[in-house]
C-alpha cells in the first residue's frame, strides 16, 4: 500500500498516503509532475542560473568584450513587427524540412549583425533563399558527421561481435571508438558554429570546409567565442525549458528565438574578427 517501506520519504508516497483508493490516479499524476519538477527541472533551471552567472560575471570582468550577450537575448524584442517574424518562425519550425528555411532566416540574421545591422530583423521575403542557405547547413552538418557515425557504428560491431565474453580485446576495441566518438562529437561542438558562421559570411558550401578561415575565426578571440558558444547554448536550454513548460508546443518558438539569438553573439564574434587583433 502508499506510504509503506522505502517510499515513504518520497513525494510521490507521501501524496498516494494520503489519497483514497478511487483517487489515487489524480494523486498519482500530481505526484509524478513534483517529482518531474524536483529531479529534472530545478536542477536544469539551477544550472541555467549557474551558467548565466557565470557569462555575466565575464562581462563584468572583461568592459572590452566583444560578445554582448543580454543585448544578443534581447535585440529580438526590439524590432517594431517582432511578433508577427517570430510568429511565422514558429510555425515554420512546426513543419519538418519546411523548418530548414528558420535557419537560413538566422543566418541572413547572422551577416546583418557582422554587417553591424542587427536591427530590423531580416524580413520574411525570400523563402527560397532562406531554405536553400538551411538545406546547406544541414548538408555540411551531415558531411561533418559521417566520421561519427562510423564510429559509433564500428564501435557497436565490435561490442556485438564481443557478446558476453566480457573484457577482451572486441570489447577494447569497441570502448576505444566509443571514445573517439565521444572526442570527436565535443570537437565538432566547438568548431561547427565557427563553419556555420563563416558560411553566413560567404555564402558558399565549401565555406564549411575551409578549415584555415575556421581555425582564423576561432582563435582571433578565443574568450570571445567560448562566451558565445556558452550563451547559444544557454538559450538553446532555455528553449527547450519553456518548450517543456508550454507542453512542447513552446519549443519550435523559443527554438527560433534560440537561433537568432547564435545569430546575433556570432555575428558579433565576426564584426569583431574582421578588426584589429584583439590585445592583452
């Protein structure tokens, strides 16, 4: 019965002790949201806290930054007809592939800011430039993870080739690709929102390729790109935050405003990148 043994120290046991038997349904939801929200939401929202704090501190600590990130969270909201752009950008991002064009929209974004106009947010006028620009982001994303997928594949083979002869040399063999494959997706991390960017500038697919400008655009301002890299991932977290809350409907909007958002803090990364070496 509720609230004998071991679980009577959680909230779940608590509520269902308490309910009668024809409402232990009810109480049994209720039970499931608060544990939902004690183990899964406030840890996340606490470490969303954690890691805003500690881009502000950076800030504070560094007046020359070349990374505004409260103006980069809030530029959006300052365009007159806000609301009708992230509007259909929400609903675009509702619909799979046609959301494709939501990316190529960021990245028109992206070279506005480098260009040093951030505001009005580019216009919702050419669709098809906007879904081939996406189409080729997702391209390049593909091609960069080719060489993960074949290690997770062969590391898998080699574990299935193991079975349960436990440690030996298959199995090995399959935890030394499992790292790879872990080394390598932490470095694609770090460096495909270096290539997206230069791919907003250039406009061309071998723009992902050209590794030297890559490298360039990464290493100008380290500090500045970590910062940035940390702030779109912070709102991208944030996005799925209120896509949570708003029963996942919230995500393709908060999504969008996630995009432009890595629109904006990289595009300052590349204003920045094309003046003088940073000092100190």
């Amino acid at each position: 019965p509720p609230g004998e043994g071991k679980g009577e120290g959680s909230v779940a046991a608590s509520l269902s002790a308490n309910c009668p038997e024809n409402e232990l349904d009810p109480c049994f939801n209720a039970a499931l949201i608060l544990s939902t929200i004690s183990v899964i939401i406030l840890p996340t929202c606490t470490l969303a806290g954690l890691w805003a704090q500690v881009l502000l501190t950076w800030e504070h600590t560094h007046k020359e930054a070349a990374v505004d990130v409260g103006r980069a969270y809030g530029y959006v909201f300052d365009d007159d007809n806000w609301i009708v752009k992230v509007l259909i950008g929400g609903l675009l991002n509702l619909i799979p592939i046609v959301s494709l064009v939501t990316t190529g929209y960021a990245l028109r974004a992206l070279r506005n800011v480098a260009d040093g106009r951030e505001l009005p947010l580019p216009e919702w006028s050419d669709f098809g430039d906007y879904f081939v620009r996406g189409l080729l982001v997702a391209l390049a994303a593909l091609i960069y993870g080719i060489p993960l997928g074949l290690l997770i594949i062969l590391s898998l083979g080699f574990f299935g080739l193991n079975g349960d002869r436990g440690a030996g040399p298959l199995a090995l063999c399959g935890t030394g690709l499992a790292c790879l494959a872990s080394v390598y997706f932490v470095l694609l991390l770090l460096w495909f929102p270096a290539a997206v960017a230069r791919f907003a500038l250039a406009g061309d697919l071998g723009a992902f390729f050209r590794f030297d400008e890559i490298g360039r655009f990464i290493t100008r301002d380290t500090g500045a790109y970590i910062v940035a890299l940390l702030a779109a991932l912070l709102a991208s977290l944030i996005a799925g935050i209120v896509g949570g809350i708003l029963c996942g409907v919230g995500v393709a909007f908060a999504s969008f405003w996630a995009g432009l958002v890595f629109a904006h803090l990289f595009g300052q990364v590349a204003r920045a990148s094309a003046g003088p070496a940073p000092t100190g």
